[in-house]
C-alpha cells in the first residue's frame, strides 16, 4: 500500500526548478572541461587550467549566492500575539545592502563592462592568453555568478523561510510549554491550599460535630443543645429558645464575614455576666482550640442555661449551640482557624459579645488581622 501524498503544483515546480539549476550547474563544469582541453593540450596544462576554471566558478557562485540571500531574505512580519519576537538585524542590512547595491549599481553602470573585462584579463592565462581567453573568463563568471544568484535567491524565498517559519513555532512551542508548565504549577499550589482550607474547616466542623454528638441532643427544629450534666429542666432551655426565637430576627447582620460582630451589644461583661476565652495551638495544622467560660461576676454559680452564637462556619442551625451550665459556668471548646465573634443570650435577655480578634495573648497566627 502506498502512503505517499501526492505533491502539491508548488512542490513539483520547485522540484523541476531545483532540478534544472543542478543539471546547469553540471553542464557549466562540462563547459570549463572543455574549454581547458582546447585551451591546452599538454596535460599537466589542462588539470592546472581545469582547476582555475572550476575555481573561477565555484568564487562566482558564491557570490552570486551572496548577493541572492541579500537580495532574497524575506521581511519577516509577526502577530501581535507572537511570544517571540524576531531579531530583524539581518532583514535590515538586508535591506541597507540591497539599496547600496542598486544605487551603486546605477551610478557606475558605464563602468560596469570595462571591470569585467578586467578581471578577465586577469584571468586569461588560465586558458592560454588572447582575447578568447578573456571571453572564456568572463562567460565563466557571468554564467556561475547568475546561476548563483538564482539557486540562492530561489532557496532564499522557499527553504529558507520555511526553516525560519519552523524555528520560531518550536521556540513558540517550547515557550508555551513552559508558561502552561508555570501555570499548572501555580494552579497545583492554589488547589493545594484550597483543599487545606477545605480540609481544615472540614476538621473543625467534623471537631464541633463530635463534641455535639458526645454530649448533646437536638431538639425536633434541630438546634443543638450541649447537656453537660443535666441539671437544668427542659423548661428552661425551651424558655432561652422562645427568647432567642423572639430576638434573633431582629439582630441585624452588620459584618457580613463575621456575623455575630455588634450584634450583641460589643460588651464582654455586661448584667453581672461575663465571657471569656482561651486560644491554644492545636497540633492538627494551623488550627487552634478555643476555649469559652461563661461565668457570674461575683463567681456565684450560674444555673440557668445560654445561647451561644457562634461563625456560619460550623454549619449549625441559627449559628447557635445552647449551653447547660457544670460546676457554675457555661464552657464550650471549639477548633478554629482563625479568631471571630462570639454573641451570648441569657434566658433574662442579657447579651454578651467577645470579639476574640480584639483580645490578647493569644497566638499570632490566630488573629485574622493585626490587633
């Protein structure tokens, strides 16, 4: 089976084309055998004659070649979106080149026949001397210089742009290759810290819900309720949820990141209550445990139970756990990440707010801003 593509119309006339300058390359070297077999008819003579005349031709080809690349290098313009940009040094003198040459070339266009014949006369003792000499010189350079001028000029306008054009989309390739590499790098670490994120706010909801379920019920709305010793009647607790039912409409978000921030009166101290807290560093991660105490100010005990209001984070119902006092105080641990408000209700409407980013002493990396 053949798999060979057929050529393209441009592919057989540059094959034909290539194929000619070759076949006029070969026959012009005919040409100098011959002429230096007439020339001379010793034989050291004809070999000595024969490589003059082969090197006559191969210094006119080179610079009819030379002046083909000048006079063929093509412009190379680019897309704006190109992540290489090309050297054009070459196009331009190039380009300097090619204008010097003409307007030279113009300007001592009298001369031009009478430097020919010299430089024949320079050579025509390579192929005997006289007048015949010196056309045979002249027809050498003049035939090679022009086929050198086209063989270079067409390789110019095709192969040569064609392996520039390669070039630059393998530059282009590899440099986008190493963009999407960075790119993939960078998104990897993003995703990376996403998903320690997600993996930390999964411990610390994962954490309350523990605690949650160790000691706690729910009642049929689903609000959680942390029964530490189950001193207090189911009165009472149903008593702080009517009243947190009652209020909590009406307690405006004001801090949409923090929702619990001046909602409750900004007081850590207030009706003869306060609240206060402790941060320590957890050694899962960069989390920390919170400790929380609710206690009287006069350090009787405390009976009846509290509402804490707590981050939208740990996905409780109403953001609120309530409390049962152990031992005269309301306690409750958390694990967190970073600080954030803390709001409390008490079955006789007293409210206390702790903002725990405002607090001191605990550790740097807890504080979501300096403080």
């Amino acid at each position: 089976m053949n798999n060979n593509k057929p050529k393209t119309e441009s592919e057989i006339i540059k094959t034909y084309l290539w194929g000619s300058i070759i076949i006029a390359i070969i026959l012009g070297v005919v040409m100098i055998a011959m002429i230096s077999g007439y020339s001379v008819s010793i034989a050291p003579k004809y070999f000595s004659a024969f490589g003059c005349g082969i090197l006559i031709a191969g210094a006119s080809l080179s610079s009819g070649g030379f002046l083909g690349f000048i006079f063929g290098i093509p412009s190379m313009s680019q897309t704006p979106t190109a992540k290489l940009k090309y050297n054009d040094n070459l196009v331009q003198i190039s380009d300097w080149l090619t204008k010097i040459i003409v307007g030279v070339g113009l300007t001592q266009l009298y001369n031009i026949p009478r430097f020919i014949r010299k430089i024949g006369e320079q050579f025509q003792i390579n192929f005997g001397g006289g007048n015949w000499a010196i056309n045979v010189s002249i027809a050498i350079m003049s035939y090679f210089f022009v086929l050198g001028f086209l063989m270079i000029y067409f390789w110019t306008k095709t192969d040569y742009s064609t392996i520039m054009k390669n070039m630059d989309d393998d530059l282009n390739k590899q440099l986008a290759d190493t963009e999407k590499k960075l790119d993939e790098e960078i998104k990897a670490k993003e995703q990376a810290q996403e998903e320690k994120k997600s993996m930390a706010t999964e411990i610390v909801q994962r954490d309350l819900q523990s605690k949650i379920t160790e000691a706690t019920i729910a009642d049929k709305n689903g609000n959680f309720v942390l029964q530490n010793d189950g001193s207090n009647s189911r009165a009472n607790f149903e008593e702080l949820k009517g009243i947190v039912n009652e209020l909590l409409p009406s307690k405006k978000i004001i801090v949409t990141d923090d929702l619990q921030k001046n909602r409750w009166g900004a007081k850590s101290e207030n009706g003869g209550k306060r609240i206060n807290a402790k941060v320590t560093k957890n050694n899962w991660q960069n989390l920390f445990d919170v400790y929380i105490s609710i206690t009287n100010v006069d350090n009787t005990p405390l009976i009846d139970p509290v509402a804490i209001f707590i981050h939208d984070s740990y996905q409780v119902p109403d953001n609120v756990i309530y409390v049962s006092p152990t031992d005269g105080k309301a306690q409750l641990t958390l694990l967190a990440s970073k600080a954030f408000t803390l709001g409390v209700l008490f079955t006789d409407k007293t409210e206390l707010e702790l903002d725990l980013n405002d607090q001191l002493g605990f550790p740097p990396e807890f504080y979501w801003k300096k403080v």
